[in-house]
C-alpha cells in the first residue's frame, strides 16, 4: 500500500504514486468569450488611435482644412450690379438757365447754344446775379431744386468737369449753370456721352465678404 493510500482505502481505491492528485474546476467558455472580445476591442481602438496620430503628424487634416475654406471664400466673391439710381431724365427733358459769373463776356450765350445742341432745353441765359457773380472759383456751380440732386443735376454734371452741387428752395424743375472763374470749355461731346452712359448704365461691381482666406 502506497503511503498516500489513507487508512481503511484499498483495492480500487488504492492511490499509487508519490504525488497528489491536483483538483481543477471545470473552464468556463462565456469567460473565454468575453477575453477574447474584450482584445478585439482593444486592438481596435489602439489602431484607430494610430491612424488618427500619423493623419496629424504628416498634416491630412490640414489639407482637408485648408481646401474647405478656399472653396467657401471662392464661392463669396461674385458680381452684383452697383446700387440701383434713381430715374434719369434725358437731357431734352432737362432746362438749364445759364448764367455767367466771370469777367469774360459772351460765356453764357455761347455755353447756352453747345448744350442746345447736345439736347438740353435751355431756358434763361445772361450774368450772374451779385450773389454768385464773380464769386465761382471752380468750372461752375449746378444749382436746382433738392428733386433734381439725384436726377437733373447729375445728368447736367455730365457736360462739366469738376463742377460744384447745390441745392436751394426754388420751386419748379428748371436748374442753373453758373460758369466759375475756372471754367474753358464744356466736356467733350464723345466724353459728356461716355459719362452719360456710365451714369445711365452702371457696369457691375465684384463684391466680397471681409472673410480673409
């Protein structure tokens, strides 16, 4: 009988050997399971975290940045027409008193007759009154009604450079060019139409928005 054999045991019951037989409790499988999910998982986040840490490091993410607001500020820069004006008569619907304010006799007439044939009504002409005689430095002063600021008197602009917009309380629609000391000639024709046209027929302006790209 083995000393290992406890007392009263024998026959089949007989333990040979000279070691104790090791008790193991039964694997589960659900454990085993989860382990190996629970590593999947793990692994997976590991390798997302890789990926994400070399798009940094060799700078995909900026490309992505930087064409998507090159694309956006593109698409903000377009043409829109200038502010709409307001109705513009046309010159034969426009009748201009002319006046002369300078020492130079005959100015009046013989502005009065060019702007006639250029299709202005032309209403009074003579000298200024002592108001404004002597006292234009400029080409000449437009004077009318505050109604024509916007219609009358720009058009009448287009005929003289450089000259001076004022506005008074006269009643009706007539408006004044008092010839300054300043002044040689009216504008070209071909110049006094290109000025008309642009006045008429704005060209459209390219906007932007103030996003810096």
């Amino acid at each position: 009988m083995s000393m290992l054999t406890p007392p009263g045991m024998g026959g089949k019951y007989r333990i040979t050997g000279d070691k104790y037989p090791r008790m193991r409790r039964p694997r589960r499988r659900g454990r085993l399971v989860f382990g190996v999910v629970a590593s999947v998982a793990a692994l997976s986040l590991v390798g997302w975290g890789t990926l994400q840490l070399i798009d940094v490091f060799t700078g995909g993410g900026d490309k992505a940045s930087a064409a998507g607001p090159k694309a956006d500020c593109a698409s903000k820069v377009s043409a829109s027409p200038s502010a709409p004006t307001a109705t513009l008569p046309k010159p034969g619907q426009i009748t201009v008193n002319v006046f002369n304010a300078t020492q130079r006799g005959g100015l009046a007439k013989k502005t009065a007759d060019e702007l006639k044939k250029r299709g202005f009504r032309i209403g009074d002409v003579g000298n200024a009154t002592a108001t404004y005689d002597k006292k234009v430095k400029g080409t000449g002063l437009l004077l009318g009604p505050a109604s024509a600021l916007k219609t009358s008197l720009p058009v009448l602009g287009t005929q003289v450079t450089a000259a001076e917009t004022r506005t008074d309380t006269r009643k009706g629609a007539e408006v004044d060019l008092i010839i300054g000391s300043a002044f040689k000639n009216l504008n070209s024709k071909a110049a006094a139409d290109k000025a008309l046209a642009a006045l008429t027929h704005p060209q459209p302006a390219a906007t932007s928005s103030k996003r810096s790209c």
